[in-house]
C-alpha cells in the first residue's frame, strides 16, 4: 500500500535561516556537497563553534541513526547519520521514520532506489536551481510493506552494504599503512627540492560536448567529482576515442594520481584504470618517482595549495602554484624498495574497490525486486 510521507515519519528537520558563523574546528555540519554515493564524506563538512550550534539548529538536533536527504544541487542524494553532535546545513533534510510503521533503513533504500528518485523528481520546481519543497515533499506518497516484511528486505540490502563498508576499512587501513611506511623514509630525507623537480604537473581538457561521437564511449574520463577513496574506477563520464584524440588530455595509466584544481582545491584520487581528466584536475607524472608513490608526494603539498587556493579570486590553483613548492628528496635505492612494499597494499585497495562496485550493482538489482514484490519475503 501507498502511504503519504508526512504520515510516517515521526521527525521533519527542514534547516532555514543564516548560515551561522564558521570555525577551523568544533561541530562539523553536512551541506549537500557532502552527500555521495550514499556516504557522508565529513572530510567536506565546515564547522561553528558549541555556542553556534544551538543557534543553528532552531528546529531541533539530527541523530544517529537519522536520514538525510539533499532537496537541491543535487536533489535526491541520500545517506544515514552514523554519529551524534553534527549539523545540516540548508537543502538538507533530516528524517526519521515512526516507531512501529516505518524503517529508517527502508526509508534510506527507497529514496536510493529508481522508484524514491522518480517520485522526488515529479514534485521537483524552480528555474535556475531545481529541487524539492518540503511542503511537496511531505506529499510523496511510498510503498509501505508491513514493518516485518521492510525489516527483512533491509537484512538482506545491509548484508551486502556491511561488506562494502567492510572493504571500504580495508582500504582506509591500507592507504594509512602506505602513508605511515612513506613517512617513516620521508623523515630521514635531509635534501629538499623543489617539487616539480621530481613530479610534472599535466593538464587536462575536455571535447567539444555538442559532438556526440566524442561521448558515451568506453574511456573514462576524470573531473573532480569522480574522486574517490582514493581509489578511482568509474567516472559520471566516458569519452570515445575521436574524443580523447581532441581532447587536451592524453590516456593517463593506472595508479596515475590526479589532483582538483577548482571548486574544491586539493583533492587527491587514484585512477584504478587508465582514464582522460578534465581541465579542473592535474594529473602528476615522473620519470623519477615512482607512480605508487606520487600520490604521496603530493600531499605534501596539498595545504599549501589550499591556501592559495582560498586567496584567490576563484578556488583554483594553477600550474605556476606548484612552483615554489619544496619536498624532500628520498635516495632512489630507498625510494625503489618502498615502492615495492606499497605497490601490493594499492593493488589490493584497486580489487576491494572492484568488489565493491560488483556488490552495489547486485544491491541496487535486488532492490527494485524487493520493492515490487517479485521477490517475496512474506
């Protein structure tokens, strides 16, 4: 059966007011350029101090457990607070499903789901910005199984989401091993240079997007959405190859390490397979450092590009910003063990990440076939 939004949910926080006052550090609050892929990246969250947050939050406090929807730019990206003391910010609803009627979690995997997206973008208005209101959002009507039958539906969806949260640790541990070998040689470095000494910075460029023979073909192709964990193997975009021959980027190999260059500046990927870039990215190559070991060189150096980044008039950072960068120079002899050790633990980290993608696409089949009902669990 059908059930209206506003009847089964228990909770409805709708942010609306000034952005209030931000600090380096306190309560971090989610803006929907945080939500992703179902995940809260917090990496992205800004933050107010204690004394702003009750302020902030007029119309009461998320908590763990809650779900959260973006209602604009984008709308329709949805993910579950899995922490306390956190703020939403504007175009962010939180949501929570009354006892006894309806499961958070089923909330969470309808609104993922084809059917939650279509029934988000039939009430979807605006011109410049479109999104939802939440007005118009409390008249969705959703599919609403008996509590027991969305509990067993949501067993299954979780079993397959533990193990991709499960390889997702995995690889957190690996890249911090990775990071925490490098260091230990980076340290016992005395000799600094500069960092294009060691690393060149290429850019990128994107084909004419009004020829269609140059998009929709089998090259993925890098912008600074498709950053990931670092790992990255699938992008929002594929080019053919006419398009990457007019394209101002070349083929990038594996384990080549991107950097964003505007919007937001800093951020460090991966390529799991080979892949183009856009022109917001760099991609950093050597002759000299070994590619499992770009990556972090590179965040050597990301701070301060922030920085620059932050005092211009665009968050950007251009080729010439990499210039007075200095690292540390370690001996090659060392530098080529090190490889040796960390190259595996990126190996590894690309075939979780595969494994990941294979047991999302096995969740979001099943789910529609748990939604309607061809699979049945009564």
């Amino acid at each position: 059966m059908k059930y209206k939004v506003e009847d089964t949910l228990e909770k409805i926080l709708d942010y609306r007011g000034k952005t209030p006052k931000k600090s380096n550090n306190g309560i971090p609050v989610i803006s929907a350029k945080c939500i992703k892929n179902g995940r809260i990246d917090y990496s992205s969250c800004y933050f107010i101090s204690s004394g702003e947050y009750g302020k902030f939050m007029t119309r009461g406090f998320p908590r763990k457990g809650d779900i959260i929807l973006t209602t604009e730019a984008p709308l329709g990206n949805v993910a579950k607070l899995n922490r306390e003391d956190i703020g939403v910010a504007q175009r962010v609803l939180t949501l929570c499903g009354k006892a006894g009627v309806l499961d958070n979690d089923y909330l969470l995997y309808f609104l993922k789901s084809g059917e939650g997206q279509n029934l988000l973008k039939s009430r979807e208005s605006g011109t410049t910005v479109t999104g939802i209101k939440q007005s118009e959002f409390r008249k969705l009507e959703i599919d609403l199984p008996p509590i027991s039958i969305q509990k067993r539906m949501v067993k299954i969806l979780l079993l397959l989401d533990q193990k991709i949260d499960i390889n997702t640790r995995i690889n957190k541990n690996l890249l911090d091993l990775a990071r925490r070998l490098f260091d230990q040689e980076y340290q016992k470095a005395r000799k600094v240079v500069p960092f294009t000494d060691l690393i060149q910075i290429n850019g990128g460029g994107t084909p004419k997007t009004g020829v269609k023979d140059y998009w929709g073909g089998s090259i993925p192709f890098f912008t600074p959405k498709d950053v990931g964990d670092p790992i990255a193997l699938e992008t929002e975009k594929y080019i053919t190859e006419p398009g990457l021959a007019k394209c101002n980027s070349r083929l990038y190999p594996k384990g080549t390490t991107f950097v964003t260059a505007r919007g937001t500046v800093g951020k460090l990927g991966l390529a799991g397979v080979p892949m183009a870039v856009n022109q917001s990215c760099y991609a950093l190559t050597s002759e000299i450092i070994p590619s499992s070991l770009i990556y972090f060189f590179a965040e050597k150096t990301i701070k301060s590009l922030r920085k620059k980044a932050n005092g211009a008039v665009f968050n950007a950072i251009v080729m010439r910003d990499f210039n007075p960068e200095r690292v540390k120079e370690i001996n090659p002899t060392v530098l080529s063990k090190l490889s040796e050790v960390i190259r595996p633990l990126i190996d590894i980290m690309i075939i979780n990440e595969e494994e990941n993608i294979q047991l999302a696409n096995i969740r979001d089949s099943l789910l529609p076939k748990l939604l309607s009902g061809e699979i049945k669990l009564s």
